[in-house]
C-alpha cells in the first residue's frame, strides 16, 4: 500500500506551512475515503492478473472526491496500443440493478432498454453465490465512454443517459492503470503468478516420470 506525503519546495517558512496545509489535506481525504480499502481491493487484482485500475472522480451529489478499484476485465480500449493513454477511446463497464439506474440516470428509459443476460455477470471472476441474481433482480450494463474529441457520457442500452462537458482531451483517462509487471510494446501487464507457471509445469512433468 503506498503513502502519500507532500514536501515543501523550498526551505522557507511559507512553503513549509504550504506542504504542511497540504498534507493534512492528503492525509484526510486518504482516511475518509478509505483509500487503503481501494489499493487492497486493486492490489487482488494486480496480483492475480497482473493489472488493475482505480478510478478517481468527483461526485457532484455527494460534493466529494471519490475513489473506486476497477476490474481489469470491465476496462475497454483500443486494440494496438503500447498505453491506454494512447488510445482513441476508453471505457468503463459496471453493471446496477434497476432501482440503481432509474435513481442515477432519471431520464433512462428503463422500459426500452433490455438487460443483460444473467450469464454475463453469472460468469464474472468475482462471482459468489449471495450476489447471484435472482426473480426480477435484473441487471444493466453501464458505460462510461471517454474519447480525444472531448466527448465524455454515459450509456445504457442503447441510450446517452448523461453527458458530462467537463472532459479535457489533452489529459490523460481519468482511470489510473497499475501492472505488476510491464512488457515493452503491450499494454497489458503479467502477473506474479504467471511466473509460477513454468515452475509448475516442470514440477508436474517429474512428478509424473515418478
């Protein structure tokens, strides 16, 4: 897990007290929106596939920054890139019930809008048996869509559910990309497990010449 500290940029008193502000500010909103939490839920991903993602963003409701891990296999973007920041577009995919869409998006409707088949989130890595769907439990899938002409929006279905103006193309995704380990020339990152393979592999190999 890291620790974020602020220094000062020089030795004067002004900008001691500045680093000082600074970092009790960094401090607070680390333990207010649990951000150990956030890297420990990332980290599982990190470890197990060798990526993972945590999504900054400000919440207009609640007027607070927020902080959410992200799976690597709900984050979309261009094939043929060395870096996410390379492409043309992103995505990122969650899927809400219901009640979630209809009080998050109020002009959705809901009514045209078809859900997803439960096999697609019935097969999810992170599938357990007490989230299973079940009667009218239905869900929707949700994309949230960024691209270098600026436009930024949120879709369900088939339909723009909100438009954000507040996008500057010339900055990176607002999605924050961690690999355990990089290969030059791709994107993708390896996990710690992934070099346990060989050694696996070889293990078995004499385990049955025995």
């Amino acid at each position: 897990i890291p620790h974020i500290g602020v220094r000062p940029a020089s030795s004067t008193t002004e900008e001691l007290m500045r680093a000082k502000i600074c970092g009790a500010l960094v401090q607070f909103i680390w333990e207010k929106e649990r951000l150990v939490d956030v890297f420990t839920r990332s980290n599982e991903w990190l470890t197990v596939t060798g990526n993972s993602f945590i999504h900054p963003f400000y919440d207009p409701d609640k007027e607070e920054i927020r902080f959410e891990a992200v799976s690597p296999y709900d984050v979309l973007w261009q094939q043929g890139v060395d870096d996410i920041n390379d492409s043309e577009w992103l995505i990122r995919r969650s899927y809400m019930f219901k009640g979630a869409v209809m009080r998050a998006y109020p002009k959705a409707e809901i009514d045209r809008i078809s859900p997803v088949h439960d096999d697609v989130y019935r097969n999810r890595a992170n599938f357990t048996y007490s989230n299973s769907p079940a009667g009218d439990e239905e869900q929707y899938e949700v994309l949230e869509y960024w691209d270098r002409s600026g436009k930024h929006c949120i879709v369900v279905g088939s339909q723009v559910v909100w438009e954000g103006e507040d996008w500057d193309p010339r900055q990176h995704f607002p999605l924050v990309h961690m690999k355990f380990n990089s290969l030059p020339g791709r994107a993708h990152g390896i996990s710690a497990l992934s070099q346990t393979v060989q050694v696996q592999r070889e293990y078995n190999a004499q385990r049955s010449a025995i």
